[in-house]
C-alpha cells in the first residue's frame, strides 16, 4: 500500500480538505491526526450560542466516527504530532509511534494571545477557540453573571453580544477608541459602540485589564440565580475595579507554528506557504488559521471563506492537478445583531495612501491611492447589498 496523505488537525480546514480530496481521489489512504476528537463542528458558531441557548453537543454538526466513515479517513482522535522529519517524510506521534506520508498537510490553526495579568485569579481567564474551550466556559458561567470581555475586535463583540442576548451582562475592554477599530472606519466603529451600549454593554475604551483577582461574596450586579456564586475583582489600567462572574479574553489569534518551525519550516506570521499552498519543505502543505499565504500578499486569512478556496485548490493539487489558490472578494460578516455588519477590508497594500468615505447612511467605500475601489463596509439595513457591493468591488 502506498503511504497516505497526513492530515494534522480536524478543524474546518483539515476535513474540508479532506471531503474535497475525496471528490477527486478515492483511492489514496488518508490518514488524519487531531488533538480532540474530531467531531465537525462550525466554528464560528461558538460566538453565538449563548442566545440560541446550545449545549456544547448541540453545536457538533457531524460525529468525528461518522466522517471518518464517509470518507474513508483513518482518524487518529486525542492524539499529539511531536515532531516532522520533512527528509524521512515522517510524522512522530506522542508515544513513539511514527507514520510515513506522501503528503502532509498543516491544518493545526491558531491559539489565543494570552495577556500577562496580575492578580491571584489569572488563570481564571478564559478564551474560547475551540469546542472544548466553549465547554468549559458554558459550563463555568454561572447564570446572569457579568462578564468582563477582554479585546473589542471581531470575536470580542461578537461574544458580548451573544452575552447579552442570552441575559448576561458585559463590559467589554479595549484599548482603542471604537469597537473594531482595525477593521472599520472610526465612525462606523462609533456606530457599533453605540448600538452594542444600547443593547446594555458597557464599554471600557482606551483601557486594558490589569489585574484579575478573586473577590469573596456575590457579585452586585449580577442576577439572583448567580448571587451565591465566586466573583472576580477586576482591575483595568485606568484604575476602574470591576465585580465579575468570568473574564473572556478576546484579544486575538496566534497562529500555530511551533510543529513547523521545529522541522525548519520556513515561518514568519504563520506558516509560509506558496500559491499552490506548498510550504518550504517538498510535499509539506499547509491552509487555515496557521497560514500565511503568498497569494494574499503575505497575510493570515483567519475566516471561513478562505479555508474553502484554499481547501478546494489544495485538494486538486494532492490530487495531481497542481491548482493555484486564487481568492475572490470575502466579505467578513460580523454576527453583532445589535448592529450587523458586512465588512470586505482592503489589503495591506490598498489600503497605504487610501481613505474611507461614506456615501450614504449605513454604507462606507475605502478608495485606495489609485482612486479605485479596493473595500466596503455595509451596516444595519444596508447588509443586504453584500452582492452588489461585491460587483463593484470585484469590477
């Protein structure tokens, strides 16, 4: 039998890329390795299912045993790649068990940022990145607790939107001005700010959280059914002190290079990979949160659309059709029902010398030095226009 494709990691792009591969080549034995069970899940559901009121076995889509069945996968669940011997072609697995490849491809994502804090409750802080992250918090978060969100970007408003949906209380703590301030214009991030203070958050702009401490008693603010439970004592750098049931931090993603670099994988960002999604190393592949792709102008790509255009050409590539990864306009929805909003951001390169403007109510064009335009912001009622946006963009 001939070795088969290695696949490390079970997320959206690893058994995306799998299910594409599939289409094209069923004959090649394909191997996937993963840290957690395996189970598919769809990831960006976790910042929204506080309000829909689901337990984490409620967000699995399709048992792990299931997909390995359908798609003729040995999975490999609960299991830990140690290091890649990229001339032997050779992954070794926790416990001394080591597997040849054909191929391998890297579809181990990225990890939270953890911010160094003071106080006797850092540990407490929590992120969720993962279905088994989104476990422990469900199941830690006491019921009509306030929570303080750490990070005002995509996940940190989506999270406190959720929150709030769902009963929570949230304070959510940034150091720059406006919600999203990497993403949106200012006064379209002054519009979020507004819409999420009126849905009841209460943002904390131009500050960082310091310290985390434990604090006896009941939480003040909380709900009754959460009187009884431990509270947090929260300090930010302005000095305000805030009474907290859970920190959630959401100040970003680190994509996961270690495996890589340890073999001599060329990475910077993340793990450096060509338009055919090759990396450094022959035969070694890599898409998802952890890559940097050369086709993107060197960026990390960390969204669901991306994965899908990465995964489909990487799998006629396994499958002996060598296919460029070309990625069209991908407008980023931010789910934030407070205020949603439909983003396609210009790339670094567009966007030096450029400006926002704002046409009309609810929508904001970014023009790049050149006069053209190179990215779009729809707001409110005016998210219905993604395609007609995308037109023009893509004109």
């Amino acid at each position: 039998m001939s070795h088969p494709l290695v696949v490390i990691g079970s997320g959206l792009s690893g058994w995306t890329t799998v299910r594409e591969f599939r289409k094209l080549d069923t004959a090649t034995p394909v191997v996937l390795v993963t840290l957690g069970s395996g189970d598919f899940y769809a990831k960006p559901t976790l910042s929204n299912a506080f309000a829909q009121k689901r337990l984490p076995t409620q967000l699995v889509t399709t048992p792990a045993a299931a997909l390995a069945e359908t798609l003729q996968v040995t999975l490999r669940a609960h299991t830990r790649v140690v290091g890649i011997d990229t001339a032997a072609r050779t992954v070794a697995l926790e416990g001394g068990e080591t597997l040849a490849y054909r191929d391998l491809v890297l579809a181990t994502g990225a990890h939270p940022v953890r911010v160094p804090l003071q106080g006797d409750a850092a540990d407490r802080v929590r992120s969720v990145n993962s279905l088994d992250d989104y476990g422990v918090f469900h199941r830690e978060l006491p019921a009509g607790a306030t929570v303080v969100v750490m990070g005002a970007g995509l996940i940190g408003c989506e999270f406190a939107n959720d929150l709030l949906a769902a009963g929570y209380r949230a304070h959510l703590v940034d150091p720059a001005p406006v919600p999203l301030s990497t993403l949106l214009p200012a006064d379209a991030g002054a519009a979020l700010a507004e819409a999420l203070t009126a849905a009841g958050a209460v943002l904390h702009a131009g500050a960082t959280v310091r310290a985390v401490d434990a604090a006896g008693g009941s939480d003040p603010s909380a709900a009754p059914a959460a009187e009884a439970a431990p509270t947090l004592r929260v300090t930010l750098s302005d000095g305000t002190v805030l009474r907290a049931g859970a920190v959630l931090s959401a100040v970003g993603l680190r994509a996961e290079t270690a495996l890589a670099e340890a073999a001599g994988i060329r990475c910077e960002r993340g793990v450096c990979v060509d338009d055919l999604l090759q990396t450094s190393a022959p035969r070694v592949h890599a898409l998802g949160d952890g890559a940097q792709y050369a086709s993107a102008g060197g960026r990390l790509l960390p969204y669901v659309m991306p994965v899908m255009s990465a995964a489909r050409a990487l799998a006629a590539t396994l499958a002996g059709t060598p296919t460029p990864v070309r990625f069209p306009v991908m407008p980023v929805t931010v789910k934030t029902p407070a205020l949603p909003i439909v983003v396609a951001a210009p790339g670094p390169a567009q966007a030096e010398g450029g400006r926002w403007s704002r046409p009309e109510d609810g929508v904001w064009h970014f023009h790049g030095a050149d006069g053209l335009l190179r990215g779009f912001v729809l707001a409110g009622k005016q998210t219905p226009r993604r395609m007609e946006q995308m037109k023009l963009l893509a004109a």
